[in-house]
C-alpha cells in the first residue's frame, strides 16, 4: 500500500485540536475519536473540510475487532481521558460512567483511508492496541508517535522497525515555537496548548533524534523520577519514532 505524504491518522483525535493544525499545514486527516459529544463537536466545527473531503471523523474506538459493540469509560470531569480501560480513563483521582461505542481495527482504517505518512496516537490506556495492530501491518509510515507509558509499548515500535525516536515531554507545549519556514508542510502561527500533541515529524528539532538505547534510558530516568516526586518529573512523554533513511529524505 503507498503512502499518502499527504494524509495523517489522528488517532484519539479529541475536540479536533490537532486535526485542525494538520489540516491548516495542508494536510488531510483521518480522526479517529469514540465519544459521539465530541465527534460532533468536531464536525460542526469543521464542516467545509469535511464537506471538502479533506476530514474524516471516524466515530470508533481501536479494538481487536471491527464492528464490535464494547465499553467506553468517559470521564466528565476530564473529557480528554475517555478509554476503553476504566483505570485510564479514573487515573485514580475521578469517577467515569460507561458508554457503548463501536469498534474499528488499525487495518480497517489503512483499507477505507490509505496508508498515511504521520499517525499521531493518544488513545489513553490504548496506545498498546495501536503499537501491536502496526506491528502485524505490513504498513510502515514515515512517522508515528504514541503516549510513553510503557516500556513494552516503545519495544514494539522499535520492533516494527522504527530507529531514530525522539522524547517530549507534553508539558513544555505552550513554550514551543514553531519552526519557520516549516519543516512539515505549511508554516502555522500556532501556539500549542496542553490538549494538543505539539510539533511531530521534521518540524522537531532535527538534532534531537535518538537510538533506541538512548530512547530507553530517557524514558526508564524519567520513569522512576516521576514515580517518586511528580513535581520534579512533572507532565506526561510522547515518544516520536522513525528511521534514519526518511530523515535523510529531501
């Protein structure tokens, strides 16, 4: 299957945040997104794209099986931390009530929308879904991010064939600036806010791409800093994962 350079998989996609960036560099956007408010919310608000064809929300939850019927837990206190496993979705500080939603498997969606260039992944508690169902696909993007939470999970990444990773801690969105010219399709002046994903591909400092090794050390310091005082380890890691030869790409 070829990849679309112009196509993203917003995996998990929210209110739109980022969908509505990557649209604005020129991208097209597939959004995956399980809770019906906030489908609609998206739709409503992005109707001439999606009227363009340049937006698809896919209102869905990534599962083992498409056309299931499962659990959905949504926090109404934190509508960012809806997930298939309750303890995510409480993180132990809340309360959630379920919800029935629908499922679609990560092959479902290459079938229907293409092989894209970029997914971005922050299904809370379902990144390990997502990282199993991609190293089962044949399908390789150029670039792919997930929420570092687990070490089995970034294993996986690196065991689809993904080498040069870059660690960002989430919370340090509001103080990133955006390169210009853009490195990743169109220059957006966009300010990032902690509901959004932040910078992804070649727009991330191109010095700043690691080995595995050096992934894996970062991530386990960080780790056990934060479990012992979460004001120094403060925020939340998405790992960005790709190879060497598409860095080197023009």
């Amino acid at each position: 299957m070829e990849t679309n350079i112009k196509l993203i998989f917003d995996l998990g996609m929210h209110k739109g945040l980022d969908a509505r960036n990557y649209l604005a560099k020129g991208f097209d956007v597939v959004g995956l997104e399980a809770v019906p408010a906030l489908c609609g919310r998206v739709r409503d608000e992005n109707a001439d794209m999606i009227a363009s064809g340049r937006l698809h929300v896919v209102q869905r939850a990534l599962y083992k099986k498409t056309g299931e019927r499962v659990r959905f837990y949504v926090n109404p206190d934190h509508d960012d931390w809806g997930s298939l496993d309750r303890g995510a979705a409480e993180k132990g500080v809340g309360s959630s009530r379920p919800i029935d939603v629908e499922t679609i498997t990560f092959g479902d969606l290459l079938e229907a929308y293409g092989s894209p260039y970029y997914i971005k992944c922050d299904l809370e508690g379902g990144d390990a879904i997502f990282a199993v169902q991609l190293l089962r696909s044949p399908v390789r993007p150029d670039f792919v991010s997930i929420e570092a939470t687990s070490a089995d999970d970034l294993a996986m990444i690196r065991a689809c064939g993904y080498t040069r990773f870059q660690i960002i801690n989430q919370w340090t969105n509001p103080f990133t600036v955006c390169p210009n010219p853009s490195r990743e399709g169109l220059y957006v002046d966009l300010r990032f806010t902690h509901g959004m994903s932040g910078l992804f591909g070649r727009d991330l400092d191109p010095a700043k791409w690691i080995d595995f090794t050096a992934l894996m050390s970062r991530f386990l310091d960080w780790y056990e800093l934060h479990k012992r005082d979460t004001d120094l380890a403060i925020g939340w890691l998405d790992v960005h994962a790709t190879t060497a030869e598409t860095l080197r790409k023009p």
